[in-house]
C-alpha cells in the first residue's frame, strides 16, 4: 500500500502539468485566406518571341479573349498571334555561301499567324512580398488546347497541339500580368512535326469580376 500511495503521489504532477498544457495549447489552428482577386472576363494582349527556331526568329503579338468559369477553370475561348520573321545570320550564310535554296523545305516553316483555343487550369494562388515593402498576389495555370498555324508554304494551314504554363501576377481588379511559356506540336503532314515554342508577356484586363 505504501509503495502504491508513493506512485500515485509521483503521478499527480505530471498529469496536472499535462492538464494546464493542454489548457494554454487547446490545439493547432490554421486559416486559409479567401482570393483577393477574382476573374472573370479577360481580354489579353501580349509581345513575344518565337525563339527555336534556327533560320529564323518570330517577333510575336498576341491577342486573346478568356472566360472564367471558376477561381480555377477558364476557357481561353479565342486567341491570335501575328508573327514578324527576321532571318538569322545561318540562313543569310547558307543562301550567300552554299547557294541554299530559299524555298527548301525548313525555310518553308516559317510561322506566319495563329489561331487558337484553350482550357486553363490555375490550381496554385498565393501571396509573396517584394523586399518586404510590397505584397504580390500571384496564380500558376496550365494551358491545353487547339492551334490551327499559317505557314510560309501555299498550302500551310496546320493543325496542331498547344501546351503551356503561365504565370499571373496581379496588379488590381481590373489588371494582372501574364508570363506565358507554351509549345504548339504542328503537324505538317508526310508524318512530319514541327514544334513551334512561345515565350510571351502580356497585360490582362478583367471586366465583370465581384469580390
């Protein structure tokens, strides 16, 4: 009896300290902060480059309009690119110094315009600070779609797959920024494929949007 008062007297701290944590610590609660900024209507216009290509680089403009169903779901419904085409410095020495013909096949691929369509998918929204003086609230979103591209050749409509990720950093309601990274698989026929990389930025203007 007497060890078993002297054990129970050993426990009774411990099990009173334990209370008064449980009393200052009831448990962990965290919080999850509702957007700031909501989309909606999106008209878009962006300048870019289409920079793989080794006989040419495309100067890009791009115009676009976007609906959003959700916080996380949009249809890019339209979009248009116009591609102004400086010849690289590879193509003026293989035409000057092996006398490459200009309508040879890879000279052909130019990319002229673009037209288009696409699901988008934002599933990351947060906020970072810059230098501690600024809060950015940002979004990640992924692009899939449908391209039909004009090429240089007379019969060069193409059809092709649009993939991409983007980037929107948020300015206000009304405006955001966009950094758009996608590559068009087209398909030119005779099981031949061209992958046409864009890399753009743009400016967003958002119509109709509630908080």
């Amino acid at each position: 009896m007497r060890f078993l008062l002297l054990s129970l007297l050993c426990l009774v701290p411990g099990l009173a300290r334990a209370q008064a944590e449980e009393l200052e610590n009831p448990g962990t609660v965290s919080a999850v902060q509702d957007r700031l900024y909501r989309m909606h209507h999106e008209l878009s216009l962006g300048v870019g480059v289409l920079p793989a290509d080794a006989f040419y680089k495309g100067l890009i403009g791009t115009v676009g309009y976007t609906y959003h169903f959700s916080d996380s779901v949009a249809w890019q419904v339209g979009r248009g690119t116009y591609s102004y085409n400086v010849q690289t410095s590879l193509r003026r020495q293989l035409e000057r110094d092996f006398d490459a013909a200009p309508t040879a096949t890879a000279f052909e691929d130019q990319v002229q315009w673009m037209v288009g369509s696409d699901l988008m998918w934002s599933p990351l929204y947060g906020k970072t600070s810059f230098l501690n003086a600024n809060v950015i609230h940002f979004e990640v979103f992924l692009l899939a779609g449908g391209t039909v591209v004009k090429v240089d050749r007379s019969d060069g409509f193409r059809p092709g797959i649009n993939l991409g990720l983007g980037v929107r950093m948020f300015s206000s309601q009304n405006v955001s920024f966009r950094l758009d990274v996608t590559n068009n698989t087209v398909f030119a026929g005779a099981s031949r494929i061209i992958n046409v990389p864009t890399v753009q930025i743009g400016t967003a203007f958002n119509f109709g949007a509630t908080e």
